[in-house]
C-alpha cells in the first residue's frame, strides 16, 4: 500500500497504515495501543506485525479526535524543519533536553511553538514518548532521502532477532551507535548496562537523552571517534552491536598501523569495515558475541582475504547472514549480519561457520531461515583462495545432489559424443586444385547486383535461389579468404566483401553447402562436448574431496 492509498473500508491495516492515516509515527500508535483500553483489538496477523479492522480504528479516531486535522506531533516536527533544516538532528536533541528538564539550555534555539508542543505532547503521554517519536521520524526521514546516516528498523529488526534473549545483568557496547537505534532497541529496557559512542555529538547528545528519558537506565554514551579515541579502552562487553560507517577510507589507517587492536591483521584503506569489526571484538568478553552489519561485498573483496582467512582460522566467525535485498534505509543492495564469539577457553573455538541466505525472502517477512537456507561449513571448505563468506555460495553447493548431477552431465555426455561422430561428413580425395583455383567471383558483385545481403547478420546471407547460403558462407572461411582477412598482427577480422567464391551450379553449391553445414554444426557439437567434459571433471572432483561422491565399489 502506498502513502497516498487509501485501504478500503472492509480491509485490514498495520500500525504503519494507521500512523499514516492519523497523521503520527508507528511509536504514537503503540503507545496508544498500551495506554487506551478501547484500542480495537487486533482482528489477524502476528504478534509482531498485528493487523486492525480499518473501519473499527476509523470510529476510534473519531471518537478520540485523533486523525482530525494535523496532529501535533507533525507540527512540532514543521516547526523544527522550519528553524534547523537540515541540521534536525539537533532539533530533536534540543526538544529530548528540554523535556529532561534543561529548559534554559535546550529553548536558546528551539522555536516558541516548539516548546509548547513538545511540552503539550509530554504531557499527554511521556517525555520518552516524544524522543522516541521523533527518533522514528528522523529516521524515516533520514531513509526517504536515501542515506544511511542512521541504522533502518529492518537492520534493528534483524540485529534483535539475531541476538536473541539479552540477561537484565548484561553489558552492551555499541561503538558507532548513532542515535541509539541498535544500542537502546536490544535486551530489556531496564537492567543491561549500556555503553555507546559516536562520532557525531549531536547524535551521541540525542542518543543520552532518549536514554535517559525512556528509563533505559546505566546507559552511558559519549562522544568520539571510535578507531581514532577510543573512549571505552578497557570495556569487555557481553554483546557488542554495531552498524558501521560503510565506504570510509579515512577510518585513519596511517594513524592505527600499529594498534593491537588489529588481531586478524591490518586493514587496509578501502576495508574500514573490518577495522570496526576488530575493534568491537576486542571490546568482546570471553564468551561473548559480536553482531556487526556488514556490506555483501566485504564477504570476497581481494583486500580482505588474509582478514577473513585468520578469522576463519581461529574459529572467530560463527555465523554469517544475508539479509534481503531492501533491509537496508539507503539501497536495495543485500546486506549481511557476521556474528562473532570470543572463545571463553583455549580450544573453544568454533569448528565450522553456518551460512544462513535470506535473500530470496521478502525484506518484512520471517526472519527465520527455512531448511535450504542454511548450511554449517566446515572451516576447511571456507580456507581456499578467495575466502568468500556469501552465504548464497555456500548454501546453494551444500544442497547440491552431486550424484544426480554426475549422472545427468555423464548421461549428457554420452549422448553428445555419440552424435558427434555422425555429425561429422564424409569426404573424399579431390582431383585437382581446389575450386578458388578457376573461375570465382567477388562477394561485392554479388552484393551490387542483389544476390547478397548482410542486414543484421554478422555473415552475408543469399537472397537468391541462384546461391546457396552455406556454400557462400563455407567458402568465406576457406584458407584463401581467411589469409586476406588476417592482418599483419595476426588478428581475424570477416571482411566478406572483399572475399571471393567459386563460380559453381546451384547443384554443385547445394553438395558443399551441405558439408559446410555438417561441419559448422560438428564444431559446435565439439565446443558442447568439451565443456560438459569440464563440468563433469570439475564435479567429480569435488564431490570425491568433499565426499558428495564415491567409486563404484568393484563387483
């Protein structure tokens, strides 16, 4: 359903669609749901994606006046748009401080109108309401505009579900947490201690409050750059989240070659996302987990590979996901979720890597892989030249039927060797010199004179009964045309019209043209041979490495 499309009175609608209608976030709508005990009751869906009869929730906005003319909410954001433009995420930082109750402070900037509808919206419900509304807003509005300046709710979805249950004695890091999408959405919202930086102050200042103001308690964000002044130096957390700046050549590689922070090796320029990966792993207790949001392509990038390898090796990488295509806020490109664990004792590690592919899923739907969607990969098999850890790669070879495979090219095979040699003309010794010998006559006369045409053939065709195609054709690629076809660096370039053929009765054309014929399709019965021939050895020996395939036991 689009923005602008109204849903039919009879059918049913998401919290999205009724945020939508009523002119509010899906945050106003929840907190609705939790604080009026008339909301309408959820009538189909899940409990994660519930969905509501749109005429029941109509007669409830009309009853509670909500929906009717613009909602406060989106006039406290025109008022923010309309004094910081571009810059909102200071906006909503100075509303998330005026509502902490640092008024002097946060009002230097924020509009009058501003100020009294953020504190008229506080007090029809709660400050963390409204931080958390307007972190959905600038969210979305961040994701409209294409950019990946904040973590999209698909990605949070996912990192969630991946993490799993967070203990209320947790501690949890987030080294690029923005304005606290992954580092304040995951675990219970009282208990885990939450430790988190950002580059951006005005984000690390927003991502505070919001903490403050929603009860996320023994949260402690600050700001920095991460790689460059580590902040939290001497942390080991219990699960360290993090969807990193992607692209960034200037993570200061220059400044860092050094650093012990770079265990699996040094990154290089172009690979600032396994620098963000290294260093939330060395924030990462024994026994505890990394969940990094990873580009697809830093799975087989070149410049990567000695990285990946080491943490293959040491049995570091757990798991890798794919997500679908359109999780992420800025592109529809696939993004994936590495899970790494700090071995809790030596000889802890793991032993193989699950590979789990999503991407032929639907980017809203179940996160749950289903049986051909996952596979555990020995480190073995991952420890070859390219070290590529997409998912798709590995599931798709490790449901492959090797035996039915085998049996097919081998059946193929036989069938095409067999017709091969018919294929193949029977000729006899000639009794002189070959036919461009005598009489001949250019392939530009024939074109002048309407017998020959090129159109949109890569070769001249006939157009005459006076000629026959393959005859002409054949004899194009003789020794002699091919000799004035061939330049001084030995490169073959057709140039029908200056070639030559034999002067010959359509009969006699018609016997060569069909050994010609016999010929060129014999070639191409040969180039099929030759590779379902590679095919076949290339699977047969991999299904005997890898035990997909056996020999035939002798009988």
């Amino acid at each position: 359903m689009t923005d602008n499309a109204a849903p039919s009175a009879g059918s049913l609608v998401t919290g999205s669609e009724i945020a939508r209608l009523a002119g509010v976030t899906r945050a106003a709508v929840s907190n609705w749901r939790r604080r009026y005990d008339d909301f309408p009751a959820p009538a189909g869906g899940g409990a994660n994606s519930p969905l509501f009869v749109l005429a029941d929730v109509q007669a409830w906005l009309d009853r509670q006046r909500k929906g009717h003319g613009v909602s406060e909410e989106v006039q406290l954001w025109q008022a923010l748009r309309g004094v910081y433009g571009d810059e909102m995420v200071s906006g909503i930082a100075d509303v998330a401080q005026l509502l902490a109750g640092d008024a002097s402070c946060a009002s230097a900037q924020l509009p009058r109108e501003a100020v009294r509808l953020a504190r008229s919206l506080a007090e029809g419900g709660s400050a963390g309401d409204v931080v958390d509304a307007l972190a959905e807003r600038f969210t979305d509005s961040v994701r409209r505009a294409g950019s990946d300046q904040v973590t999209s709710p698909r990605i949070a979805r996912a990192v969630r579900h991946l993490a799993g249950e967070v203990t209320d004695d947790a501690t949890l890091f987030d080294p690029a947490c923005g304005i606290g999408t992954l580092l304040l959405t995951i675990g219970p919202e009282r208990g885990p201690r939450r430790y988190g930086q950002e580059s951006d102050a005005r984000s690390a200042r927003f991502a505070q409050l919001r903490a403050d103001l929603t009860g996320r308690t023994g949260a402690d964000i600050v700001a920095g750059d991460s790689l460059r002044a580590d902040r939290w130096p001497d942390l080991k957390a219990d699960l360290v989240v993090c969807d990193p700046p992607v692209s960034d050549t200037d993570w200061g590689r220059e400044e860092l070659l050094l650093d012990s922070r770079w265990e699996f090796g040094t990154p290089s320029r172009a690979e600032g996302e396994l620098a963000w990966l290294q260093h939330a792993y060395a924030h990462t207790a024994p026994g505890g987990r990394v969940l990094m949001v990873m580009p697809a392509s830093v799975a087989y990038r070149k410049a990567g590979r000695r990285i990946r390898a080491e943490l293959v090796r040491r049995g570091v990488l757990t798991q890798v996901t794919a997500l679908p295509p359109g999780t992420a806020a800025s592109h529809a490109l696939p993004v994936h979720v590495w899970q790494l664990r700090r071995p809790e004792s030596v000889g802890a590690a793991a032993t193989g890597v699950r590979m789990v592919d999503l991407t032929a899923n639907d980017p809203g739907g179940s996160l749950e892989p289903g049986p051909g969607q996952v596979a555990d990969v020995p480190l073995i098999d991952l420890l070859d030249d390219t070290v590529d850890l997409t998912p798709g790669r590995h599931v798709a070879e490790s449901h492959r039927d090797y035996a039915a495979e085998y049996r097919s090219l081998r059946r193929e095979l036989a069938e095409q060797v067999g017709m091969l040699a018919e294929l193949l003309p029977v000729l006899t010794a000639g009794d002189g010199p070959g036919l461009l010998e005598g009489p001949s006559v250019g392939v530009a006369e024939l074109v002048r004179a309407g017998l020959v045409e090129y159109g949109d053939h890569p070769e001249p065709v006939s157009v005459s009964d006076q000629l026959d195609t393959d005859f002409l054709q054949g004899f194009l690629r003789s020794a002699a045309n091919t000799r004035r076809s061939t330049s001084a660096s030995g490169t073959f370039r057709l140039d029908g019209k200056g070639a030559r053929i034999p002067q010959l009765d359509i009969a006699g054309q018609r016997r060569y043209g069909a050994a010609f014929r016999a010929l060129r399709e014999f070639q191409e019965r040969a180039r099929k041979v030759a590779e379902l021939s590679r095919e076949a050895t290339e699977l047969a020996r991999e299904g005997l490495g890898n035990g997909a395939l056996t020999p035939e036991t002798e009988t």
